[in-house]
C-alpha cells in the first residue's frame, strides 16, 4: 500500500476530506522524523516502536573499485512490531 493508497482507504472510512488526512499523515512522520533525530524513541502500544539502533563501526568493500572503507559507529532507525500486532497478522493468515 502507498502513502496515496492509505490517505485514499482513512478518507473513506472517516469521511474526512483527503488533504486533512494526507495533512495528519505528513505530521504524523515529521514528529516521527524529529523524535527519532533528537534521539528518542517513538512507542505506539499495541502497534510498535520506532526506535535507534546502534550500529558497530566495520569495514566495508567497495566491489567495483576493490577498496576497503571504514564506516564508523552509527544510528539507525527501526521499526519493532508490537507483539499483539504480530499475533493479530499471524491469526490473518492463519484462515
């Protein structure tokens, strides 16, 4: 589903006008997008968490100029399901 696809489907079942919905979507991300760089972490219970994680610092090849590159320690972003939300998409697909 894309972001369009998903404005289209929560306009429909609330009745909101489409650039509302799209409007909430885009802030939605951008406080998401600002939590994450100020480095907290986001909790949604029941659905998940956006959250940094710390990546060791490692050596990396550059295969079509066969180099060696160092890239240092750093964070990332990720996403952890909330457990009632995989059980929820387990049960889905268990039928």
């Amino acid at each position: 589903m894309t972001k369009a696809e998903l404005v289209t489907e929560i306009s429909r079942k609330t009745g909101l006008e489409k650039a509302a919905v799209s409007t909430v979507i885009e802030e939605f991300m951008q406080t998401v997008k600002d939590s994450l760089a100020e480095g907290n972490n986001v909790y949604l219970r029941g659905f998940g968490s956006f959250i940094l994680k710390t990546r060791k610092a490692k050596i990396a090849r550059n295969i079509s100029k066969n180099t060696a590159i160092m890239l240092d320690e750093h964070k990332a972003p990720s996403f952890k399901a909330a457990q009632a939300f995989m059980d929820e998409i387990r049960d889905a697909f268990k039928q």
